[in-house]
C-alpha cells in the first residue's frame, strides 16, 4: 500500500516516465553532446518537473548509464529476433544492430563531441551482454556438434577482435574508402565463419542444434539486458 495522503504507485506509469526521460535524454545527447545537455534541458524536453527526474536518478551519469543500458537491451532483443541460425549470422546480426545505433557507435568510437567528459570514463555497454561464463557453453555446444572447431581455443578473444576490428576500421577509414554498414555485417559474419567454423556440412539434427542454442545463447543475453535496466530505471 502507498504511504497515507498519496496515491498509490503505478509501476507502468512510472516506467513510462522513465522511458519518455530516456527518449528526451537520447535526442538531446546526440544533438547537442552529453556535456551541454543540463537537467533543466532533459525536464522541458520531456514534458517534466526537474524533480521528477531525480525520483529516478541522482546524477546525468546515472541517467546516461540507463540509456545506454536501454540501447543494449533493444539491440540485444533486435539481435534476437533475427534469429540467426550461426556463430557467424549471430555476431553479424550485431554488427548490423549496433550500426544502426548512433549513440552506442559513439561510445565505441569514444566520440567526444557526443560523450564530452564521458569519453574519460571506462565504459563497456557496446560489449556482448553476457560474460565469458555464459559464452563458454555456448561455444561448447558447438564445438560439441562440429560446427567449430575446438582449436586453438580463445573463441571469445578471436569474436571480439573481429567484430570490434571492422568497427573500428571502419571509422577511420575515408568516406570513399568506408565500406556501408550492410556490408561491414556481411564481413563479420564471413570472416568468423572462415575463422571459427569447420567448413563441413551439418548433419540436420546438429544444424538444429546449433540454431537452438544460438537462440538460447540470445535469450539469455535479452534477459540479463532487461534485468540490469530495470535495477537502473529508479523504479
């Protein structure tokens, strides 16, 4: 029950709230840059009081914290409903999605006209949702149904490097030069697929397989992506 003289909360309500701070946040970040975007800009922006923003957060930091954490939970659930089948079309599908987002594009490039003072901070949120611990017996499965090989190991370490290696070239290349984002997915998902995988054809049964812990593996990280945003909505 609410405390006595004020209505009771709606959880939906407030999560709505929460959200329209965050679209508010998100346009105001990639107009104007994370530093000039003050607390009174974000609170006309979404139709607020500035107090009511601190019902959620405390600080911009947290505030930038619950977008970001918000962007990886819709490019994880883009990801997901994909439903790539492989290795390769898994980490394709991410490249794919997180070229769609500009602001996680800007923390992965350390953008500061977009990040400001941020680009000063550690920050991980362009990183696959899920740990090593839960990567492993991904890997395992497929290693298990012959799908990729077992050698020389570091799968996690090779992913990583070529996912973020074609980000990054990307970005420093010419514009005459840069390849489109269709095509940096394209080459993520092809050369983990030389990298990684057998190169001989799956028995149906452990095709199937593969697809089915390709999507378990991404329901898990859909899961972990909503459960971290919703401890950092101030719900």
């Amino acid at each position: 029950m609410g405390k006595a003289g004020r209505p009771p909360r709606d959880p939906a309500r407030q999560a709505e709230r929460a959200h329209r701070i965050l679209d508010a946040v998100a346009e105001l970040v990639l107009r104007w840059g994370y530093d000039k975007t003050t607390i009174d800009d974000i609170a006309q922006r979404a139709g607020v009081a500035k107090g009511t923003i601190y019902l959620h957060w405390k600080t911009r930091d947290e505030i930038f914290a619950a977008l970001l954490r918000r962007e990886r939970v819709l490019m994880a659930t883009e990801v997901r409903d994909r439903a790539p089948g492989t290795i390769g079309e898994l980490f394709g599908e991410f490249a794919r999605a997180l070229l769609r987002r500009p602001l996680l594009q800007a923390v992965l490039t350390g953008d500061s006209q977009v990040l400001g003072k941020l680009t000063r901070q550690k920050r991980t949120s362009t990183r696959w949702t899920l740990t090593e611990a839960a990567f492993d017996p991904y890997v395992a499965e497929l290693v298990k149904r012959g799908a990729i090989r077992e050698d020389p190991g570091e799968h996690l370490v090779t992913v990583g490097s070529i996912v973020y290696g074609f980000l990054f070239l990307r970005e420093s290349l010419p514009d005459e030069l840069r390849p489109s984002d269709e095509r940096i997915a394209e080459l993520v998902a092809d050369t983990i697929e030389r990298a990684l995988t057998t190169s001989r054809p799956l028995p149906p049964a452990d095709a199937e397989a593969v697809a089915r812990a390709t999507l378990e593996f991404l329901d898990a990280s859909v899961e972990v992506a909503q459960s971290k945003l919703a401890a950092s909505l101030g719900l």
